[in-house]
C-alpha cells in the first residue's frame, strides 16, 4: 500500500532546489543562459508562428481557437498544446534559477490563455475542444489526452514552485480532478490507461505540490491496470478501424505501447523509447514512494536492458525510426537509427530517479552520457536550431527525401511538425541542477563534477558548496564548503576520474558501495583539491554489437568524441585507427562552445581500393597514407561548416 507522507519516503535522496543552485561552468552555465536569453523567446515567436521559413506551429491558435477568440479548426498534431505546457515549465526553471527576469508576465499571458481554453468541468484538449467534443476519452492508444494533460500538471507544479502563483496549479488540479472522476477503480473508464505514458509521474509530481493523495492513486492505477488482459488500447483501436487518428500506424502492437505485459513482469525494453522511459519513471516514482519492492526490482532489470544491450555509446536510445523504438538487444545502427532527442531525456530522467531510489551513484553514469552527448547535441549554439534525430554517422548526400534515410538531417532544423524534442531539450537543460546536487536529511549530494554553487539548508545548518571542475584540462575538480556546523557531503567519482586523490594532506576516502566519496567537513570554510587523470582512450563495443564490429569510437570524460568533415575531409568511411594511436589533447576550439579539448591523433586514409580506375568493382588494390585528425566532441558537432561526421571509425588491426 501506498502510504501518505512526504515524497521522500523510499528514497535515499532527493533532488536539490533549481532556485538553490547556480551553475557557473562554462559549457553548461553558457547553455542555461542561452535557453532563457535565445532559445525561450525563439519558442515563444514559434509557437505564436512568427518564425520565417520554419515549420508552423499552431499551438498558440488553437488555444485561442478552444477560448472561442479565433474562427477555426484545430491545426498540427494532436498533442500540439504540450509544447506550450513544456515552454512554460522551462520557464519555470528560468525563473527558478535566477535566469528568468522578464519572462514572468509572458507566461502569465499564456497561462490565462490555457485558463480561458479550458472546459467548465476542467477538460483541456484543443484537439478535442474544437473539432471532436464528442469523441473525448475514446481514443486512448492514440488521442494524447492523458499525455497532454501530464506535461500540463509538471508545467504547472514547476510554476508554483518558482513562482508561488497558484492559476497554472487551479488549471491543472481541475483538470487532475476530471481525470480521477473518469478513470480509477470507480470512473467511467475503470480500465483505460494512456496510450503515451506521462500523466503517472505528473500525477506523482502534483501529489507532491498539493498533498493530495488521490492524485498519487490514479498515478498507481494507470501503472497496475496496463498490460492488463484484454489489452484495453488494443481493442480501442479495433472499435476505431475506420477512424484511426493516426492510420499509418498500421503495426500499433502491445509492445509498442508497452502493454504486452503488466509492468512489474516486464524484463525487456520494448516499443516506442520515449513512453518507455516516462513509464519506467513513473514505476521509480512509485516504487519509492509506495515502497514497492516489485516495482523497484522490474525497474533495476528493466534499467539493466536498456544500458547493456540497446543503449548507444552517445546515451541515445530507440534503434528504428519506424515507431521510434526499440528492437533487438544489441541492434544498434548508426547512420540510420533514431536516437530521439525526448528518448535521451527520458533516459535522464529514469537514470535520475533509479539512483535517488537505490542510492548508487552509478546510475548517474549514464545520466551524465546522455546529457553531455545525445541532448546537448539536440540543439546548436545559436539556440534556434535543432536534432529531433541523433545519428552517429552521416552523409549529407544520402539523406534523401522519400528514401530510408529521409529521417536523417545532416544540419539541425528551425522546428519540425512533431515538436516535442526543442522543447524538451530546454526544459531539461533549465532543470539541470536537479541532476547535479541532491540532499538528504543527513547529507549533500553531489552527483556530476559541473562548477556550480549550492546553498541549502541541512542537517540544522545552512551549507554552502561550491564546485569549481576543470577536469577536462587538468583533472582538478576544487569542493569548497562553508557551514555554521559539521556537515557530510558525497560526491560520485566517475569511472572515467581514474586515480582520485585529494592533493592536500586530507586522506582520500575510498568510494563507499554506493559509489560515492564521503567528506567530512568541520564547520567554518573548507576546500578539498580533488585531484584526478581524466585522459582520452578508444572504446570498442561487445562484439554482437554488429554494425561496431572492428571499430573505434573515441571518449574523454564523459564526452564522446567524433570526426567532422570540416576537419578531417570528406569520406570519412575510408578512415582507419589503430587501437594503440597516441592521443594529444589539444586546444579548445573558438567556434564551439564550452572550452571543451579538441583530440588530435594520427590515422591512414584509404586513397585507392581496386586497380581499374573509374570501374565500380574490381581487383583489390589498397593503398593507404598517413593523416593527422581532430575530432571534436559529438554534443558540439555541427556547430560549424556541415558536413560528414562519424563517431565510430574502422580499426587497423
């Protein structure tokens, strides 16, 4: 039984405030100031379609469309209104850390927008609302409802939380409440489930904000009757085979949907990445907070498939771009998979959670990949441009309109029909100091080396911790900590710090079960001179892993390295490696941002494969020669001159 009380029950620790964090690095402290100065404005003048050249967005018109103030039918995709609730959530964030000045009053105007759109009963769907009112709640599998109304409920408890205005919170509880009335053991609809996982971890979120524990119930409920038999979503879409919202979908399976099984039997990642993730976090969410011993064991193995065996290098996950899913464990290719931009938050986001429930730093090892890979490459430095697709190889000239490859951009888009990834990207990116501290009532968390700064309030006393990391240059990472009393602090030591030591006299604790390094700190002011070898190595793959059969990809912290055409030339295929090339650590690069190393290391060129010239095939004919390469770190790439660009490069064995 889930119990009432605070969030933090089965949890070892939590996330910090964002209002209590600042992040001063360079890379990450440049992108948190370019979401709320570039990439909140550039949302805003999208979604109302002021951008010349993009894809439209009408997400600001069918909220004025729902509020009877336009003429109109619904316009874009059926979950259209969660890229306002997502814009207003990293607003939220904006504000929260201390990054949001000016911002305030345009997500005012917006929120009584969204409160003028909503339905008396507390319905809120513009999709529904303005073209198919009689159709509301009969469409699970594929109408949104449920998901558009979850990223409704985090938008709204974020806004609270910055803010102490409750107008988003009242939209979103209305709307909470409807949803109770309709579904839950005693609703209308006692065995409908979403058929896009979100509305369970909102829902856990708004129990948290209001302490009501009915919301935290519906949430358990979607999670328990999913996968039930006979598949709900499945027979829905039989009823409606004549009226498909999405009649392309043609092989919508249980799986897909993640609905073969209940979830708590559930061993392997499958179907669409994205509902997976926002339902393995939601099962997180529940297991701590319900102490459930069975979710938690099917989240560790579910976790356990996604990291080992359909997990990119990068942090990228879902293989196919058809359904954006998963497939075989160990299917992993690279220049025409998805790698979803959302599939990597969410995998930031499960990561996040599977660690505050177990207390194992480890989890954050992917965190970390995902962030500093998969997301930050979604979007350019310029803040207006972006990847909903993370390939690990491309070729401009082959990504074609109308072929396998038509998925594929070799330059980041101003915005695409389907725009949940910008988005979620900037929230994720606002939110980032959640990732980085968390806090218990006996100690301070800290869980990725990113120079920033915390004050909180622990253990009685108010702590100061700040983190000033430069181990991409130096190994050096300095923790200094100022408290009117003795306080703990742990810090996680990535795999890839080799060799930690503290370079004064202060002996260096040994990293716990946990994973984690425990300091001491006497009150007053204290510094601890972590000092480490972070240095760049090959890494090769399991050998099922057959598209990364013979190759190398390139790593340096926890950034993945790769070859770009603007340094290396073009046909970047005919590259070859030796395992053991020295590699130099270079400069950083003035066109990227971040003061991030460029590597540099030397490797051959095939120049000619067969004899006859001009001929397609013909008698083998290698000739090589020696050439120096950069490579640059993938979250970076395509920042300058577009071109090729691969992660994975052939070995010379």
């Amino acid at each position: 039984m889930c119990r009432a009380g605070q969030r933090t029950m089965g949890q070892i620790f939590h996330g910090s405030r964002i209002s209590n964090i600042e992040i001063t690095d360079t890379l990450f402290g440049g992108y948190l100031t370019l979401v709320a100065e570039k990439i909140v404005p550039y949302q805003w003048n999208i979604l109302n379609g002021k951008v010349a050249g993009a894809k439209i967005s009408h997400c600001m018109e069918n909220f004025r469309i729902a509020a009877g103030e336009r003429e109109g039918q619904h316009s874009g995709v059926v979950f259209g209104d969660t890229d306002a609730y997502k814009w207003l959530e990293t607003v939220a964030y904006c504000i929260a850390n201390g990054k949001g000045a000016g911002l305030e009053p345009l997500a005012d105007t917006l929120i009584e927008l969204i409160g003028r759109a909503q339905e008396s009963d507390g319905y809120l769907n513009t999709y529904y609302t303005i073209d198919h009112p009689s159709e509301k709640w009969t469409n699970l599998a594929e109408g949104h409802e449920l998901y558009n109304a979850g990223h409704l409920i985090e938008a709204a408890v974020a806004y609270y939380r910055a803010t102490g205005k409750t107008a988003l919170l009242d939209i979103a509880v209305k709307c909470a409440d409807l949803i109770c009335r309709i579904f839950g053991a005693d609703g209308e609809k006692p065995d409908g489930c979403p058929g896009h996982p979100e509305i369970e971890l909102a829902l856990i979120k708004l129990r948290d904000a209001t302490q009501n524990d009915a919301y935290l119930g519906m949430a358990r409920h979607f999670v328990r009757v999913r996968g039930a038999s006979p598949n709900y979503l499945l027979d829905e879409l039989e009823r409606l085979a004549d009226n498909r919202i999405f009649p392309e979908f043609v092989d919508y399976d249980a799986k897909y949907a993640q609905t073969h099984l209940p979830p708590v039997e559930q061993t392997s990642a499958e179907g669409h990445a994205v509902r997976a993730m926002y339902l393995y976090s939601a099962m997180a969410d529940l297991a701590a907070v319900c102490e459930d011993a069975d979710l938690a064991a099917a989240c560790a193995v579910l976790w356990d498939n996604v990291t080992r065996k359909k997990m990119y290098i990068t942090g990228g996950i879902g293989a196919s771009a058809y359904l954006e899913r998963f497939t075989a464990d160990y299917d992993l290719p690279n220049d025409r998979m998805y790698c979803e931009s959302c599939a990597s938050v969410g995998l930031m986001m499960f990561g996040q959670r599977m660690a505050s429930l177990t207390g194992k730093a480890a989890f954050y090892d992917e965190v970390e990949r995902a962030l500093c890979n998969t997301v930050l490459g979604g979007v350019a430095m310029t803040g207006d441009r972006y990847f909903y697709v993370n390939p690990l190889e491309v070729w401009p000239p082959n990504c074609l309109p109308s072929t396998s490859m038509a998925h594929v951009k070799p330059v980041r888009q101003k915005w695409f029909d389907v725009a949940c990834c910008p988005t979620n990207i900037a929230r994720t990116l606002a939110s980032l100091g959640q990732y980085i501290y968390a806090e218990n009532d006996e100690a301070l968390y800290v869980n990725m080396l990113i120079s920033s700064r915390i004050l909180t309030e622990l253990n009685g006393g108010t702590l100061t911790v700040t983190v000033d990391s430069t181990f991409m240059r130096d190994g050096r990472v300095n923790i200094s900590v100022s408290s009117d009393r003795p306080q703990k602090i742990r810090v996680r030591i990535p795999r890839y710090f080799a060799n930690p030591h503290f370079a004064s006299s202060v002996a260096f604790p040994e990293p716990g079960a946990d994973g984690y390094t425990e300091l001491s700190a006497p009150g007053g002011t204290h510094t601890f001179c972590l000092q480490g070898e972070v240095t760049p190595a090959f890494f090769a793959s399991n050998e099922q892993v057959r598209a990364d059969a013979g190759r190398l990809a390139l790593v340096m912290g926890p950034y993945v390295y790769c070859l770009e055409e603007a340094d290396n030339g073009g046909n970047l295929a005919n590259i070859f490696v030796k395992p053991e090339t020295e590699i130099e650590v270079g400069r950083s690069c003035e066109d990227i941002p971040g003061s991030l190393p460029l590597l540099h290391f030397g490797g051959e060129r095939v120049t000619k494969a067969i004899e006859e010239d001009g001929d397609l095939y013909g008698t083998p004919l290698f000739r090589r020669t020696g050439t120096r390469l950069t490579a640059v770190p993938y979250g970076l790439w395509n920042n300058r001159t577009p071109g090729e660009m691969t992660v994975w490069l052939k070995a010379l064995l």
